[in-house]
C-alpha cells in the first residue's frame, strides 16, 4: 500500500497520516505506529518510509509506503506537481493507493490510476468534479462530496428563513465545484444566488478581492457563503473587514475549508462574531469504534515519538523550504483532531479488509501472479465493501462516493467556535443538546436564535 500525505502541512496532513498509520498498527496485532518501527526497510531508499505487517492466518504480508504529497498540487490542477510521488508508488508494484488528500491530486492521478488499475482511495478530496465514475472508475472517498455539504449549508439558510445568497468562491476544483453544487442545492430548496464572485486560487492582490467583495455588496445581499481553503477566505474576510461588511447586518458562512479556523491568527476578530460554518462531524458520541479511536489517539498515539520529524531533503519538494514550514517544528500534532484524520483511519481499515478479504478466499498478487488483476479484484471488492468505521458506516454510491455522512454547523461566538447542530440526509437539520433556535446562534450584534 501507498500512502499520500501533505506531509509539510502540520498539523492537519500530519494527524491524518499518523491516524492512517495508528489504523495499520491497529489491523496487524504488534505492530506500533512509533518511528522506531517506521523507517526504511532499504536504507537507500531515500523517497519514503516504509512499514510493515503481517496475517499469517490469511496468509498476507503488507506493506505500508509513505509519500509526500506536494501542497503544489493542493494549489493547482497541474498534472506535473504529482509526477515525481506517483512515478515513486509506481516503482513499488503498489496494489492501491490511501489518498491522495487534494481534490487536485486524485485529478492528476486518475489517467496514471486507469493505465495501472490503481484504486484508490482519498480521505479529504471532497469536489463533485470527482462523482463520475466513467471518469474516475478507481477512485473511491470515505469521505463524502461537496454535493452533500452544500445540502448542509442549504438546510442552515432555510431554517434561518433566508430566501437570497451572495456566493464567493475560488477558481480552482474545490472552489468552482463546491460553489455549483451550493447554487443548486439553493435553487432546488427556493433560495436565490443573487450574484456569483469568482476569485483566482492564490490571488494575493487585495484590491482585486476588495473590487469582487464591492460587487457582492452592491448586489444588495447579506447573506454571504464562502467556499474556498482558509487562505483565500482570510484575504476575502480582509477585504469585507476594510469594505465594512462585517458585523450587524451581515452573515458569512464558510464551507469546511475555513469553518474552525482561529481568527486571531489572521487579526480577523473584527469578522468572528456571528460567523458560521460547516464541517465534517467530528463528534460520534454513540459510535464505540470512534470512542476508542478518540480514547488511544489522546493516550498512546498522538505524542511526540510518533511524528515524522525528517522528511526534509528525502524529495524535492522539501529542499529549500523555511523550518518553519517543516514538522520539526511541532513536537506533537496539536491537541484537537484534525476532522479528516478518523477519515484517514477508516480509509486504511477500508483497504486492508479488502485485502484480507481477497486473501481468505484465496487470492492474494502472489497467487494470481497478475498485479494488474489483482487490482482490478480489488477495486471490485472495494465497490460492494462495507466498513462500520470510526466516522459511521462506510458504504459506496454507483459513484463510488460514501453514502451517508453528517457535518457540524459551527457558529463563532466571538470568543470561540461551538458547535451548535448537526446534519445529515437522513435526520437533517438538529440542534445539539443544549441548543435551540431561541438561543443559537450567537448574532454579530449580540443576539441570538432564529426566531
């Protein structure tokens, strides 16, 4: 197995690459997720790390590959910035793939992925770009579309009442997609996008995002949803601060890329009160799987002889690059968990059942002597797998996209952010204990609820 990480990303990309590993030392008994047993099988190879199990009662031996995946290729839809990583997985005969994290990434890597017959499977990449599987007939998500995100954002407008949106979103697969499948949702549930503001991925140029915020704000909206990554929307909440489209009479709502992000580090306190946001749930009180994930990741997984400290100069993407921007720099990976890393969990135990399930009916890339058909089996598996996870029940769509999922809604009280309700398809719109439409949310202006 290879696994795909924006190992330079801390702390998010590196929870989600230690729960990954923390789920392969779970699945093979003995093994421990620590450096000490995660290092180079071949000490001169020099283009990942390795770690390795084994089931002797079905009779396989796994490997576990790491990647760096380039945070170029989170940026940009260029097949090029993923070349080098999966010219690497390739050269280890891998029978899949665990990532990659980036909508862009598992882009670039569908054509290298149908000429192999490579499944894989991603853990963040969310862009509906990607629900096609006569496009993308390896690619499989546990985590779900933005499709069902921007369901959870319509369902937070209409139980406010609100009937017109103002949208802002980047140029780039996360962004466009994400903005389409909202405006839809919105049509569909009798809400009107009153205008559409496109910015450039890594635009920098305030003058140009504060012209497109001015256009929003003389469309006459006020409520405002933003989908886009942190960086982009702290430059769009920038540019709304200096506009004066914050505070009383204005409501901003972020897609999961913003949604948590701690305003102080961008002086954006001005903005916080009143905020609004959707993420993955990342609280399963009543799933036991996710109560002991959650219960070793605090005791015995995320400490500081886990992390990977020197991937610097191991790819070329690491040469050059500030300390600051490198996991040494972090002795643990932060205390609250990431939202994708229980993904990145249950992505890996998704994979290696598959493989033991082959394996117990006797089929195993030895045994075929065919690596290709072995893929092919185990996409086949994959299709029909189901996997009660630490984020829920795990099962796949014609599309091959997860079935069933609930996000947060999160509302920044100007202090903090709290999660106020939850979502999902099937029991829709509800407030957490503790919570109702007479005291959430918390309004810019001090008051609060729906009503």
């Amino acid at each position: 197995l290879a696994g795909i990480f924006q190992m330079r990303r801390s702390p998010a990309g590196l929870q989600r690459e230690l729960a990954a590993r923390a789920a392969f030392c779970d699945f093979f008994p003995g093994c421990r997720p620590g450096i000490t047993e995660f290092n180079n099988l071949d000490p001169s190879d020099t283009s990942s790390y390795q770690l390795w199990g084994s089931d002797v009662a079905v009779g396989i031996n796994v490997t576990y590959h790491l990647f760096s995946e380039s945070t170029q290729t989170a940026n940009t839809d260029d097949n090029r910035a993923i070349k080098e990583t999966i010219e690497g997985v390739m050269r280890r005969f891998v029978a899949a793939i665990l990532g990659p994290n980036s909508s862009s990434s598992c882009k670039a890597i569908n054509s290298v992925s149908q000429i192999f017959s490579v499944p894989y499977v991603s853990y963040a990449a969310t862009s509906t770009e990607l629900s096609d599987v006569s496009i993308y007939p390896h690619f499989f998500r546990v985590c779900p579309p933005d499709s069902s995100q921007a369901a959870a954002i319509v369902a937070l407008i209409s139980m406010a009442g609100w009937d017109r949106i103002g949208v802002m979103n980047t140029r780039d697969t996360y962004g466009s997609t994400g903005a389409s499948a909202l405006i839809t949702e919105a049509s569909n549930a009798g809400v009107t996008t009153v205008t559409q503001q496109e910015l450039f991925a890594g635009e920098t140029d305030m003058d140009s995002i504060i012209a497109l915020v001015k256009r929003v704000k003389s469309s006459g909206v006020r409520i405002i949803v933003i989908f886009m990554l942190e960086q982009a929307a702290a430059n769009v909440l920038r540019a709304a601060v200096t506009s004066n489209m914050v505070g009383p009479g204005w409501v901003w709502i972020s897609s999961d890329g913003f949604t948590g992000t701690d305003f102080s580090l961008y002086n954006l306190e001005p903005a916080s009160k009143g905020f609004l946001g959707i993420t993955q749930a990342t609280k399963y009180t009543n799933n036991q799987h996710f109560i002991r994930f959650n219960q070793s990741w605090a005791t015995t997984v995320n400490i500081p002889g886990n992390i990977v400290t020197n991937f610097k100069n191991r790819t070329r993407s690491y040469q050059n690059l500030p300390i600051g921007a490198m996991p040494t720099s972090y002795s643990s990976y932060g205390n609250e968990l990431n939202t994708y890393a229980p993904f990145a969990y249950d992505g890996m135990m998704l994979l290696l059942n598959a493989i033991r399930k082959l394996a117990s009916g006797g089929t195993t890339p030895c045994t075929l002597n065919d690596l290709m058909a072995y893929r092919q089996q185990l996409t086949a598996i994959l299709q029909n797998q189901t996997l009660d996870g630490t984020t829920g029940r795990i099962t796949f769509d014609q599309n091959q996209d997860r079935l069933f999922a609930g996000y947060d809604i999160r509302n920044h009280d100007g202090d903090s952010w709290n999660d106020i309700a939850q979502w999902d398809r099937i029991g829709g719109f509800q407030f957490l204990p503790g919570y109702n439409s007479r005291n959430s949310p918390v309004w810019s202006d001090g008051l609060a609820g729906f009503l």
